[in-house]
C-alpha cells in the first residue's frame, strides 16, 4: 500500500475532543451491553412473548440497540463524518479501489493467523448471527449489520478509543486497546475464551486499525472497509443454500 500521504492529513484537534454527547453515546453503548451480558437469560422469555419468534425478537433487541446507538453517535461524530467524506470525495479512485483491497487483505490476514494458530472455531457471537441470517430476510440484516453496526462501531473503537484518546495516551497503546476491546466485544458470550475464538476478530480488528491510522484517522474510511466485510458475509451466507450451510457447520464442529 502506499504512503499516508496519499489522504490530506486530519488537523483540527477541536474535533478530537471528547464531548459530552461522545460521553453519553459511550455510556448508553456500554450501559446497554453490560444489561443484556449480566441480564440477557432473564429477558429474553418476556421478548419471547411479545416477539413472533425467538430469531424476531433477537434481531428487535439488536435493531433497537445498535439504532439508539448509532444515532447519537452519528449527531456526536456529524463534524468529523462530514470532514471525512470531504476528503475521500477528492480522491475517489483511491476510495474504489482502496476499500475492497484492504477488505482482501484482512481475509488474507484473517486466513493466515487461523492457519498459523492450527485451529478453527466460531465464536457464540458469530455462530448466533449466522443461525439469525438463516430466518431474517437479507433487507432486514442489511441495515443493521452494513449500515449502523459498523458505524456504531467504527465511532467507538476507532474515532474514540484511538482518535480522541490518543491525544492522551501513546497512540500505540491506543490502537493495541482498540484491537483488543474490539475483539472481546465480539466473543461476549463465549463459555469459554480462547484464542482460536479471538483470532479472526484481532485481524479484523488490527486491519481497520491500520487503515483509520493509514488515512490520517479517516472514521469513513474505516467505516466503508467494516461495512463492506460485512456485506461480503452477508452475501456470502444468503447465497449458500442453508442445507450446504449446515453441512458445513457440521464438517466444522
């Protein structure tokens, strides 16, 4: 890949400090999760009453979670969003061409720490979300998982965690943080931790590190990188007939 120089670089420190409204979008994100971590058994029999079916229900908790979310975070980030978009607008070869290689790399990167670990295991977050795609239609994933997950994600741990506090903390230290939380994040759940489970997620996750720094902190850059990996899932799973599908979670168990 080339040089950061590429994209004008990111000045103006008055958007990289933290507000009150990034304080509330983090505390409603983490308020949220935590409730449904310590007391998700407990509620879901009552969304199951109220909700048509178990995969209904799990899919409302989600849209309502990531939307709520994702809409403060979008009135929080508005500045930065608008100067992001400003800047890849002047470069929009580098844009198109740019973001489906650096989703080839993180499969590339992906693939090879999977290989190297000598282990393969989905994650409950991962196994959870591909049984929901089986009995969701795809123009009801689309938005949550392409459009508001990514962003709401992006906003936390790329804007925030290493955007916003490394005009606190080394940088560095910042972007193995972002790596680390945005993994975790994504095995909540789990019986048990284990490395083979976090894996794919540190590659992800070190990927959209590498390209939010690469691009002088460009939130929606990073942004369209996360959304279109999830988009490839997407259609990659919709696209295999569920009866292939179960076979190869079969051959994977």
């Amino acid at each position: 890949m080339a040089t950061a120089h590429r994209l004008p670089p990111a000045p103006q420190p008055q958007l990289y400090r933290f507000s009150p409204m990034d304080g509330a979008t983090l505390g409603l994100y983490v308020a949220i999760a935590a409730f449904f971590a310590v007391a998700g058994d407990l509620v879901a029999p009552l969304l199951r009453q109220v909700a048509p079916s178990p995969a209904a229900a799990s899919y409302a908790v989600n849209l309502l979670f990531y939307a709520s979310v994702g809409i403060l975070a979008l009135v929080a980030a508005r500045r930065v969003v608008a100067r992001d978009l400003r800047v890849l607008a002047t470069r929009p070869w580098f844009t198109f061409f740019m973001v489906p290689a650096a989703v080839v790399a993180m499969m590339i990167l992906t693939a090879v720490v999977v290989a190297a670990s000598g282990q393969v295991e989905t994650s409950a977050n991962q196994a959870g979300l591909q049984a929901l795609m089986q009995q969701v239609p795809a123009w009801l994933m689309v938005p949550l998982l392409v459009v508001v997950g990514p962003f709401v994600e992006e906003y936390i741990f790329r804007h925030l965690l290493i955007g916003k506090m490394s005009r606190r903390v080394n940088i560095w230290i910042c972007c193995l943080l972002s790596m680390v939380l945005f993994a975790a994040l994504h095995i909540v759940g789990q019986e048990a931790v284990t490395l083979a489970a976090l894996l794919p997620y540190l590659a992800m996750g070190a990927t959209l590190v590498f390209v939010y720094v690469w691009t002088g902190k460009n939130m929606m850059f990073s942004y369209f990188v996360h959304a279109a990996k999830n988009l490839l899932a997407v259609i990659l799973i919709y696209a295999i007939p569920p009866e292939l599908f179960e076979q190869m979670q079969r051959v994977q168990a």
